[in-house]
C-alpha cells in the first residue's frame, strides 16, 4: 500500500490514471522515480522523458525529477544533464484535481518550470470539438453528434459545414475564437502575450478563455507542447474525416490534414506529431487503439496505403459511432491514392525543412517570441480562417537572430477560396527558398495564398540586419 496512492474511504488503490495509480508524493515512491530516470539518463544516455497524466503527480516530485537530471554532468556522469527535456500530459484530474492533495504538475501550475506540456487549446481549435465529444444519435432530430458537428479550423468550421454545421455569426464567432486559440499556441501558449481578440480586445492570453480555463498558460516557449495528434484518441487523418462534409474530394481532405500540421510545425514553441502523420496514418477511426492489435495500429510505410477502412473500430469506446463510420467509410472520397500519401509526405518533409531553414522558427525566450512575435488580420473585421503571422528580425528586435533574414511571415489559408492579405510596413518578400508551394506570391504589401494552403515567405537580409517588421509593442 505504500507505493501506492489509496482511495481514504475504501482503502482501495486509486486507478484514475488507467491502472494502479503510485504514490510519489511518499517519500521512497518519490526516491524511486528520481532514481529511476537518473539511471536511465547516465546509463542508457536517455535525452527526453514524457510523463503520462503527469498531473496526477505532484509539481514539487517532477521538480525533483528536473533537479536530479540537471545536476548530470558530461565529467562524473557521461551525459549533460542541462539538456535533458521533459514534458507531459498536464491534465488536472483525477484525485489531483484542483490542488487536492498539494500543488500538482498540472499545465498551469507548471508555468515558469521548463517543464512542456500538451497544449490542448491549439490542437481543439485546429482539429475541432474535443477528446471527450459524445457518441452520434443518428434517431434523434436534431441528430446529436458532437463528435461531427464541432469542426474546427482545418476541418471546414463556418467555412465548409458539413450537414450538422452552419454559416451563422456564432458559427464565424466559433471560427474566429479558434483563430484566437491557435495564434496564442503558436506564440508557445505564453500567457503574457498581448493578442488583439475577434472581439477586438487586446489583452494577454491569459485572459483569453478556453473551456473555462486560460487559453494563454505558459511561462517560457518551450513549456508549451504544439500537437494536434497523439496516441490517444482519433489521429489526425481520422478525425478530420469525422468532419469532413461528404463528397468533398481526398486532395482536399489530404490540405485539411496538412493546415493542421502546419499550425503545430510553424510555431514557437515544441511540435509534436504521432507516428504516421507525415504520411495520411489511419486506425481506421479507432479512438483508443492500445488494446486494437497490430491490424489497426500497424502503419504502411511503403506509401500504398493508410489503413483507412481496415474494418469497424473496436467496441467499448466506438459503438456509438459506427453508423457515422459506415456513412463515412461508405464516401469513396474519402480514401486517399498512393499519390495523396506521397504528396502529404513530401508537404510535412518541406515544413520541417522551412523549420528548420531559420530559428526565428525556434525562439527560446518569452521575451522574444513577446517581441518579436505578431498577428495581422485580427479583431472584429478579420477574414474568417486565415492566420497572418509575423515574426520580425529587425533591429527593434535587438540581436540579429537570423543573420540570413529580416523577417518571416507565414498565412495559414484555411477558407476554400484565395486571400489577398496586407501586412503594414512589409516590404521586399519572397517566397520561401524551401517551398514549392505554387500561386503564393507578394506584391505591394500584400501576400496572396490559394485555398487551403500553408504559404511562408521571408525579408532576406542584405548587406546586414535591416529594419525588418516592426515589433509586438
């Protein structure tokens, strides 16, 4: 019982996690994580560690844990200790919840650590709806089908409903506070940062709200954990045909897929990505596939397929669905060609490649991405479902980060239709050297993107750091 955290009333091992939940906060417990993850450090030269449900420990065990691994060194121990990353599920819940048994590793209680956190605000608003959406009543009318009905800025929100969907002002609200969502994740989920609101209020992100709690919830950068798929649940390409309106053709359902990996791979911050990702991966629409075998877990990576329609997910947590599946299933539109695969593949290599290209990608401060960081098409007048992301190298940014450019700026085109997009003060922009991208171009101050489409362009530096855009004041 020791080892183990116990219900007070029954005396019973609390099982809030999936199994036996452990009782870091007594002392051995606690001695025998650290020790535990310090040997797998120095003696297996393990880089990164991800805690599951880390909420359901206490902050002060995994500050413990960061402590331990710090104090590793190249000299007594083979390995820098400084550069160990760890991150986590920083969900409040279970016995934890609220602070009920001490401060717990929740995301924002962990604020200021280093230590990452999922950041489910920008992978909600990308994707649409939430991990917890209810099952389809398809007798009921109207029909209630959360899971269907709640899209999400790359799945068709106000701007391509499905038959559950719609184009009323709360729709474009919907839209617009997801644009919110997002533009406070891409700018690493800082909780001071200043963001300009649909609504057309500036206020720090921490004031923006998100199922009741602050969208904006991180200390530093790297704290906030950019992904809108994982292990758990719907992956991605699942989930989007979820959304999808019927009929509407693969190459479109391959750049919904893509608009969502492209807010997780272009911002500031840590972005994450499930196994297959880069190559349309499907579990066949299975939600919780740990106990679903190899058939529905297995990934193809000859390119041929993405296990799509590989057969009715399982029972206990699909059953509800599985008349929405088969409609789904039933849409040959949606199932992708080996050249949707290879395209989607060669789209997520040229993101990590623009990435990668600049660290104006990578900023390690708050107050860097604070300053340097910025959002056009923003407040009430927006266009509905484009991002215009700024991110300045000029001198009123102060050192010159990227000694090849100026400035960056990346707009996510999620609307069915071209957009014309200005941006004050933007000059001399090209096309990114690293996209193929076609029909993105630059002209006057205004960068033109086509349909769904991720276009990232950049100010090259010439003959030194030059003014660049202006600053996030």
């Amino acid at each position: 019982g020791y080892y183990h955290r116990l219900d007070p009333k029954t005396g019973y091992v609390l099982s809030s996690s999936c199994c036996a939940n452990t009782a870091t906060e007594h002392h051995m417990m606690g001695k025998l994580m650290v020790d535990t993850l310090a040997r797998w450090a120095r003696d297996y030269k393990i880089d990164a560690f991800r805690f599951d449900l880390m909420g359901l420990h206490l902050k002060s065990d995994i500050e413990k844990v960061q402590a331990a691994l710090q104090a590793l060194t190249l000299a007594a121990d083979g390995v820098d200790g400084s550069k160990i990353y760890l991150y986590g599920e920083g969900w409040d819940s279970g016995e934890m919840a609220h602070n009920a048994l001490g401060v717990n590793a929740s995301q924002l209680n962990m604020a200021g650590t280093g230590v990452g956190t999922f950041n489910d605000r920008i992978r909600d608003a990308a994707r649409g709806g939430g991990p917890f959406d209810n099952g389809c009543d398809l007798t009921k009318s109207p029909v209630q089908c959360d899971i269907r009905k709640k899209q999400g800025f790359s799945s068709g929100l106000f701007l391509d409903p499905n038959e559950l969907g719609g184009t009323s002002q709360t729709d474009q609200d919907a839209l617009a506070h997801s644009l919110d969502l997002i533009k406070i994740g891409m700018a690493g989920g800082l909780a001071d940062f200043r963001i300009v609101t649909y609504s057309g209020s500036t206020i720090a992100a921490a004031g923006v709200g998100y199922n009741g709690a602050a969208a904006g919830y991180t200390g530093d950068p790297q704290e906030s954990i950019n992904y809108v798929s994982a292990h758990d649940n719907q992956i991605l390409w699942d989930i989007v045909q979820y959304k999808m309106p019927t009929g509407r053709s693969a190459a479109d359902r391959v750049r919904a897929d893509e608009l969502a990996i492209d807010v997780a791979m272009l911002g500031e911050g840590v972005p994450f990505f499930a196994m297959g990702d880069d190559i349309l991966r499907s579990k066949s629409m299975d939600k919780n596939s740990y106990d679903s075998g190899d058939w529905f877990n297995r990934v193809d990576w000859t390119g041929q397929s993405n296990g799509w329609r590989s057969g009715l997910p399982n029972q206990p947590d699909d059953s509800a669905n599985w008349g929405l599946i088969k409609t789904i299933f039933g849409d040959s539109s949606a199932a992708p060609s080996a050249s949707d695969i290879a395209a989607a593949s060669a789209h997520f290599q040229e993101m990590l490649k623009i990435r990668k290209s600049s660290p104006l990608f990578r900023l390690r401060t708050k107050a860097d991405v604070m300053s340097r960081v910025d959002y056009s098409n923003a407040g009430p007048s927006q266009v509905p479902g484009v991002i215009v992301m700024t991110i300045t190298d000029g001198t009123c940014a102060g050192t010159d980060l990227d000694p090849a450019r100026d400035a960056i700026v990346v707009v996510v085109n999620a609307d069915k239709a071209s957009h014309a997009m200005p941006v004050s003060g933007a000059t001399g922009f090209t096309v990114h050297t690293k996209s193929t991208v076609t029909g993105a171009s630059f002209s006057n101050g205004t960068f033109t993107v086509p349909a769904r489409i991720t276009a990232v362009f950049e100010q090259l530096q010439s003959g030194g750091q030059g003014a660049g855009l202006p600053c996030n004041t």
